[in-house]
DNA sequence: GCATTAACAGCCG
DNA sequence: CGGCTGTTAATGC
C-alpha cells in the first residue's frame, strides 16, 4: 500500500514532511456508505480526501440530517477543530469508496510550527472556506433547489481548494443530491435547467462545467 | 405547485 | 449484469 506516495502526490505542502512524520500519518479506505470520522469524537487527526468523495453534515439530537459541503479528492478538512481543542462538530460521511488520510495532530502542529508555506496553505484554506460559507448565508433563503445544485457544483470545483480537479466533474447524480438534500430526480431536472442555460453539459457520470461563473451566481 | 417516493426502461461500463 | 440516467405516475405538504 504506497501511502507515502499517495500523500505526497495528495498535495503540495506533504513535500514538506520529514519521512518521518510522514510515517506517522494513515491511509485507509473507507466503503460506500462509510463514516470518515464522527460528531462528538475526540479530534485528534487532520483529514485529507485523497480519492473519492466525502460529504460534511451534522445530525441533530432529533435525528434531523444536515448536509453542509462536499469534499473532493484533494480536500483536507478538520483544522478547525484541530486548532480549538473540541470535540468534532461534524461528521464525514463517504458518498462511494474513497482514500482516506489521516495525519495526526501532533504532526500538523510542528508543521504549523515550522513551515511557513504550511501556515500559508492552511490561511488560504480557511479563507476559501469562509468564502463559501459567506456566500451560503448571503444567497440561502433566495435559491431554490436548482440554485442549490448549482452551488453545491461550483463549490466542489474551487480551484483552491481542489486543485487537480479539472473543468469535469466525476460525480453522479445521486451523490449531488446526498449532497444538496433533494431526491436524484429534481437533480435531474436542475441538471437539465442548468444545462439549458449553457452553464454545464451533462454526460454519463460526469459533468463539463462550461461557465463556472454563472453557476456561482447562478440565482 | 412543487418536491418526494416508487417504478421501469434504456444505456453505459 | 449492476449501477446510473431519464421519465412518468401517485402521493404528500
């Protein structure tokens, strides 16, 4: 299992770790269906998407499902809790078989520590992630479903968040809406609303994003 | 009205 | 064949 290899080619910043530290991170696979990490555990891990797909959601004591981002290859998430010393807010959910890392804490903090390109992808980061929770609050209440899908697409093709993913999205319908919270259906619809609009050209399992613009502010 | 579930045929890998 | 997609009908808020 070429974890080390895996991780290195994860992301740029992993270059910057000492074999060592490196040896001290996991790598594992987590079924369709499977649970990444859990609400209300202890954090003690930085979590990086490798490849597959992975959705960010909260439950509520009433068993009430909230689905807030998806995670694509190439995303890393957790930092947040990581750096406040809670118990973890969300749980991580894969939407198919996805390779999974996990990079402990004390390895992410002396890297925090030493490396300045570290802290710097770490500020860009959370910067991109406000952004995007900014932009959530800001147009919610005004979007229906399609406006939804069509954030939920846009986010998952931040190029800063997710570098090597390209203009194609390799996401089935369904994951869109386990994503977004709306039946495979509407998805279809919305998919074909946008796809009238010149905004994405559908094909089997995947996805062209023609004007990643207008799906931003796509209202 | 609008979204959801259920069901089915067609298509792709 | 199995999973994904496109469509329709019935049901619910």
């Amino acid at each position: 299992m070429p974890t080390l290899t895996e991780l290195s080619a994860a992301s740029r910043w992993a270059s910057a770790l000492t074999p060592k530290q490196r040896d001290k991170a996991t790598v594992r696979t987590v079924p369709k269906g499977g649970y990444v990490c859990h609400k209300g555990e202890a954090v003690s891990q930085w979590i990086g998407v490798l490849e597959g797909l992975v959705k960010i959601a909260t439950t509520s004591s009433e068993g009430k499902l909230a689905a807030f981002t998806g995670i694509a290859a190439g995303g890393w998430f957790g930092e947040g809790s990581l750096l406040k010393e809670e118990p973890r807010h969300y749980e991580a959910v894969a939407l198919r078989e996805s390779r999974i890392a996990y990079v402990p804490r004390a390895v992410f903090l002396s890297l925090l520590a030493d490396n300045t390109g570290f802290g710097r992808f770490l500020l860009v980061q959370l910067n991109e992630r406000l952004g995007l929770a900014m932009s959530i609050i800001e147009h919610q209440r005004l979007l229906g479903p399609d406006g939804r899908v069509a954030r939920c697409l846009a986010s998952l093709l931040n190029p800063t968040l997710y570098p090597e993913v390209g203009l194609t999205l390799h996401v089935s319908q369904e994951e869109i809406g386990l994503l977004v919270g709306l039946s495979r259906q509407r998805v279809n619809l919305a998919l074909r609303h946008l796809q009238e609009r010149q905004l994405l050209r559908t094909e089997h399992l995947s996805m062209t994003i023609l004007d990643l613009d207008g799906l931003r502010s796509f209202t």
